[in-house]
C-alpha cells in the first residue's frame, strides 16, 4: 500500500488551479483568498497548510470538510486518509457543490464526496462521529453541534473570533489550543 502523503504532499499532488472557476484560475499560485462566488472563497494555501498540519489528519480517518467550497480541502483531506479514509463535505452553497463533486470524481477521489448542508442543521451528525473535523469558515463561538460529531478522540481544527484553534475533548469539556497568528474567514453561515 503506499504511503499517505504530509500534507505539503497532499497539497502538491492537488493544485489550487484545478479547483477554482475557469476566470479565477490566474489567481492559484498567490497566497491570498480567491473568490468562487456567493460569498464563499477558497483560503490561502498558507493558511490550509497550517489548518491541516494542526488538523494531523492520519490513514483510515473519518474527516468532515465544513464549508468545503470548490473542494479543494476536501480533494487534499481524502489524499491525506488514504484509500481507507473517507472524507464529507459540506458546503451551503448547491452550486458549489456540484462543482466540487464533478472535482472529485474528475480526480478520482471516490473516498470523499460533497453535499448540501442542511440550513438547519450544523455538520454532518447523520454521518456522525468523525475522527477529524476542519472548519474553513469563521464562527463567532465554539459550535457545541460539532464538538459532538467528534469521535472520542476527535480533533477538530476551526477559526473562532479571528484565530485557528484546535479542539479536543478531555474530561467530557472541549479544550482549545490556539495557533499562533490571526485569521479571517467568511463568516459561518449556519450557528443553531
């Protein structure tokens, strides 16, 4: 079997370009936010970079992508669990989505898939518990409906009130640890 990729790997073997609009596509290589459209962006390489290597996603993980957007992340998580992996996206936006699914079966990425999100409903808890969470949109507070899709040993990587914070749960409480460094995101459309 061969090996799982680090993320700096992953993300090589999954250029930017390939996930962006047809229009945006000059714009893959800088590290900046580009635009896709109805509000969302796909995040600067840096700081996925950084969210993934404090996401330590490992082979055979179950991931949830919360505001997957092109699929860019999602593509680079399911490189990162292997054929054993499996990897959710979920992303507001429908036509995102179809975009991001057409991405990944493009690339052959048949562990991972992408769907709509239910406004109502935060996540992914039907597909519920997941070993490694990665949030790409910034909330205001802990979202108390992820910290409980988490598996008992999950670990779940957002940015909150403009810093990347990591989240375990010890002791039945999540514990946050945050990232050296400042973030901004588009705002998390869904906070039940």
């Amino acid at each position: 079997m061969p090996a799982v990729p680090s993320v700096v790997e992953a993300m090589r073997e999954t250029p930017r370009a390939g996930y962006l609009p047809s229009g945006s596509r000059r714009l893959a290589r800088i590290d900046a936010p580009v635009e896709l459209g109805h509000g969302s962006t796909c995040s600067q390489p840096s700081t996925v970079r950084t969210m993934l290597e404090l996401l330590d996603v490992r082979e055979g993980q179950s991931v949830l992508d919360v505001g997957s957007g092109s699929g860019w992340t999602t593509a680079i998580l399911a490189r990162l669990v292997g054929p054993t992996g499996r990897v959710l996206g979920v992303e507001v936006v429908e036509e995102l989505v179809q975009d991001a699914a057409g991405r990944l079966r493009r690339d052959g990425l048949d562990r991972a898939a992408v769907r709509v999100a239910d406004p109502d409903v935060l996540g992914a808890p039907d597909a519920a518990p997941f070993d490694r969470i990665l949030v790409s949109a910034m909330a205001r507070e802990l979202p108390g409906a992820l910290v409980d899709q988490l598996a008992a040993d999950g670990l779940m990587v957002l940015p909150l009130e403009g810093q990347v914070v990591s989240v375990r749960v010890e002791d039945d409480r999540p514990r946050l640890e945050p990232a050296p460094g400042w973030y901004r995101f588009v705002p998390l459309r869904t906070q039940p």
